[in-house]
C-alpha cells in the first residue's frame, strides 16, 4: 500500500521538478539578460541599422542612375562608337576580326546538342569563326555524343574543335585556360564564352563585336540572360526577379557610370589582348569571370552592357542545384574579396573613385553586407527583440528600410509584383544558405574552393521533373532534412509565439510566414512544383 501510494505521489514530484527546473532557468535568464544580453543585442541591432542604411543608400543610388540613364537616353551606342559592320569586297572576309566561340562542358547530356548547335548558327563568315568545345565530361557515352555531335557540324563545314584534357584540374576556369594554349587561338582577336545552356541568336556577333573594333579600350562586351524556364515553377520565378535585377540595375549602372561590372562568365566577348594583359584565367577562386574582370579593369580596360542583347538559358529547377550556386555565387566573390582588396588599392592605373566603386560598392557592400543583414537582422535579430523587449528597432529601420529596398529589387519583373511576399521569404531562407557561404569565402574555410555544375535538364525537364516528383513521395522525410533551416524555423516560431502570448510586439505574422518558410525548405519541399502563376 506504501508503494502504491509513493508510486501515485511520482507524477507531482515531476511536477515539482520540472517547475523548479523552469523556475530556476527563469531566474537564470533574468540574472544574464540585463547585464549580457540586452547590451549585446542592442549593439547587433546597432551594426545591422548601419548596414541596413549602408544597403539602402546604395540601392536608391543606383535607381537614381537608372532613371538618369533612361531620361538621358545614355544607351551603349550613344556612349561609344557603335557602326554596322559591311563587307569590303576588295578584301573579302579577311576585313573581319576572327573570334573564337569556347564552349565549356560537363557531362552535359541534356543540353549539349542546344548549345552546340546555336553556336554553330553563328552568324559570320566561315573562315573567321572557330567554334571550340572543351568537354571535361568523366561519362565516355556522353563524351562520345559530344563528339559525335562536333563531327556532324565539322561535315556541314563548320570549323569545329573537339578539345578534352586528361584531368578537371581548375574546373570551368582550368579548361577555358587550355582552350587558349591551342595554336590556332593565336590568330583570334575575340573569344565569346557561352556555358553549356546557352543559346546565342545569330546576330549575337554583329550587335557585339562593333563595340570592341571601334573602341580600342573596350575590354569586354556583356549580354543579358533571357531565361527560357522562368515559368516552370514558383522557384524559378524567385530567381528571375533576383537575376532580372541584377541585370538590369547593377550591371547597367556599373557599365553607365564606371565601364566596370563583374564578368558573368558566359554570353560575353572579350578582347584577347585584354584577357591576356590581365594575367588569364586563373581558379584561385570558385569565380574565375569575376577575377578576371576585377583583374582586366585594374589594367584600364572598360566594359560595355549590353541589356537589349539577350541571351536565352536555363534557371536551375532544382532546390539543390539552385543551393549549390549559391554556394559558389557567394563564397566565390568574398573570397576574391579577401584575396584582391589590397591589390585594387594599391593599384596606379585606375583613379580613386574607382577604387571605392570596387572595394565599397561591389564587393563590401553588394557581395557581403547584403548577404550577412539580410539573415542576421531580419532572421535572427527583430526575432530576438520579441524575447527581448527593453532592446527596441526603430520604425524607420525595421520597416521603411526593407519596404524601400524591397520595392526597389522587385522593379524589374513588374510581372512578379503579386509574388512579392513569397520573393521576401524566400530570399531570407536563402540568405542563410549565403551568409554561410560568404563567412567561409571570408575565412577561407573547408568548402570555399568547393564547385558542384549546376544541373540542367534541357528539353527533358519534363518527363525528368515529373519523375523526380513521383520518387520525392517515397522518400523519408528524414532523408530531406537541411538542419539549419528547421533550426532557424523552429527559433522564428518560439518568437511568433512568445510575442502572440505577451504581446511584445507586432512582428508575430511575419516571425510565423518566416518561419514556415525555413520548415518547408528544410524539409526539401521548397515548392520546386508548385505553380508559378
């Protein structure tokens, strides 16, 4: 009877404990949060409304020169000497430059015949085009399609190389720098570069090359990307109101203002002579363009945008394709960062403006303080002021900012303004996915020379996406987790509820969207088939 009574009394005495337990955790908290806490925060809030200005100055600088250059009419042509080329029937096609057209691949299934083909549709004279395709494919069945596929061309009359190398060494950056060592590249004056889903127009030469024959200190001229499946699904379309901005602000300011912007490593020509001038191509990071062109600009080339010539190409359709570029986007440039900053400002051949352009403006400001307030302000720190309410964010830097910077990005899809909401979510889950990236380019930690090829599906994204949809269903949810999403998503939720119960604030709706955002990512549905309209 004793012992049927002790065992009853057991569940109160659980009680006791773990009311002491939460008790004694309370007072913990209590002790620590005033004299650590508060004023650790307040200085986090403080850093992240200094950056959060930072970001805002520069996005309202660059829409005020969007809109001078619009008013203004500053397009390339007007900007640089711009004539169409004519024949010259006393010299025949040798009055045209010859251009090299490089095409990088990976086991490349899917798209190989695509991109071979559109480059080969080239619009100029045979005998001053050579089309060189540099397959590092480790699959011999799609290594002999490639060729196979060269040598169909070859029999049309293109002149077509088939180059491979023995090892991956340096990646997409080692295998354009071998392109280059081959004897014939010695007579090319230009070398476009088109990745592997890319397709070119026919006129694509005729609308670039002017700008480098008529402007001696033109160093490279910039396509835009036109993206062929940016209605595929609602992931796509995220990243084509990111891309579209990209393209259409900070590449069009950086061309309209300083002739420099950040090489895209595909749909660009470039002079020889200035690629050769600035060292060539190096894979001392995971953005070999990007190196390049800090590297070219630095010598006192300029470059041209072009953002009426367009370029059609793939968006990745898959969560983890599009995570791994991100990885390498982010990581990439703050690497460079770290390894260049000295070297642009010790540089004598630019002037200083320049210099702060480049160290300030593209790199700090673009490349790491957008990637690192995005997450730390609006994914950890408002979140924390909800448990914390003695520390409080100012209106002006927890709305007005965002909302400016917000409205700002989404002006170039005017298409996608419905989906504005999902775009703030999901760039805020990604940002995560960035600022991890950023720190170990920053650090030069394990995976920042890390490079993964983005998939690319092709005509066969199809039957390809529908299948990985019906093998998604079967596998376990275990299988699919991204811990750090669902520990942030869990994090954002303890907020949203602590402030629905007390009341601290008036942030619990977006604490809650937010944090659903991170448990459907990290449980690997992001959404890659849901409908984008």
């Amino acid at each position: 009877m004793d012992r049927l009574t002790s065992t009853a009394r057991l569940p109160e005495s659980f009680q006791g404990t773990r009311d002491d337990i939460g008790g004694q955790m309370g007072m913990v908290w209590q002790q620590i949060k005033a004299p650590v806490i508060v004023p650790l925060l307040r200085l986090a809030v403080f850093l992240c409304l200094v950056m959060s200005v930072m970001l805002v100055v520069e996005k309202v600088y660059m829409a005020v020169v969007i809109v001078l250059v619009k008013l203004l009419g500053r397009r390339p042509e007007k900007r640089y000497k711009w004539e169409p080329m004519r024949d010259d029937l006393e010299v025949g096609s040798s009055a045209y430059p010859m251009v090299l057209v490089q095409i990088p691949m990976y086991n490349e299934k899917e798209v190989y015949q695509l991109s071979i083909g559109a480059a080969c549709g080239l619009s100029w004279p045979s005998d001053r085009i050579i089309i060189q395709v540099l397959d590092d494919s480790t699959d011999p069945v799609i290594k002999d399609l490639v060729e196979l596929e060269c040598q169909r061309w070859a029999s049309k009359g293109v002149d077509i190389k088939y180059e491979i190398r023995d090892n991956r060494n340096g990646y997409k950056a080692g295998a354009l720098k071998e392109g280059m060592k081959r004897s014939y590249v010695k007579h090319c004056d230009y070398v476009v570069i088109f990745d592997a889903d890319f397709q070119p127009e026919p006129d694509f030469l005729w609308r670039a090359i002017p700008f480098l024959i008529h402007n001696p200190d033109v160093g490279l001229v910039q396509a835009r990307w036109k993206f062929v499946n940016s209605d595929e699904c609602l992931m796509t379309r995220m990243q084509e109101m990111s891309l579209d901005y990209h393209f259409t602000v900070e590449q069009e300011v950086g061309s309209s203002t300083y002739a420099f912007f950040g090489f895209n490593g595909t749909a660009g020509v470039w002079r020889i002579a200035a690629l050769n001038e600035a060292g060539g191509w190096k894979d001392r990071t995971t953005v070999e363009d990007m190196d390049l062109a800090v590297r070219a600009s630095l010598k006192g080339w300029k470059f041209v945008f072009l953002g009426d010539l367009k370029v059609k190409n793939e968006l990745p359709s898959t969560f983890k394709a599009y995570r791994y570029q991100q990885h390498r986007w982010s990581c990439g440039p703050a690497n460079l960062f770290r390894k260049m900053v000295m070297e642009i400002k010790n540089n004598k051949k630019v002037g200083l403006w320049k210099k702060v352009h480049v160290i300030y403006s593209f790199f700090f400001v673009r490349k790491v303080v957008a990637h690192i307030v995005t997450f730390v302000f609006y994914c950890i720190v408002i979140p924390a002021t909800v448990l914390v309410p003695e520390v409080e964010i100012p209106k002006w830097g927890a709305v007005y900012i965002p909302s400016i910077i917000t409205l700002l990005n989404a002006v170039g899809t005017p298409r996608s303004l419905h989906l504005l909401v999902f775009w703030i979510l999901f760039e805020n889950v990604m940002s995560l996915h960035r600022t991890k990236a950023t720190f170990i380019g920053l650090l030069e930690a394990g995976r920042v020379n890390e490079w993964v090829v983005t998939e690319k599906l092709g005509d066969t994204k199809k039957p390809k996406m529908a299948a990985k949809a019906a093998r998604k269903l079967r596998i376990r949810i275990g299988d699919r987790l991204h811990l750090l999403e669902l520990w942030t998503g869990a994090y954002l939720f303890v907020c949203g509820c602590y402030d629905v119960a007390f009341g601290n604030s008036h942030f619990f709706i977006y604490l809650f969207l937010q944090a659903m955002a991170f448990f459907i990512v990290g449980f690997g549905y992001v959404g890659t088939f849901v409908p984008s309209t």
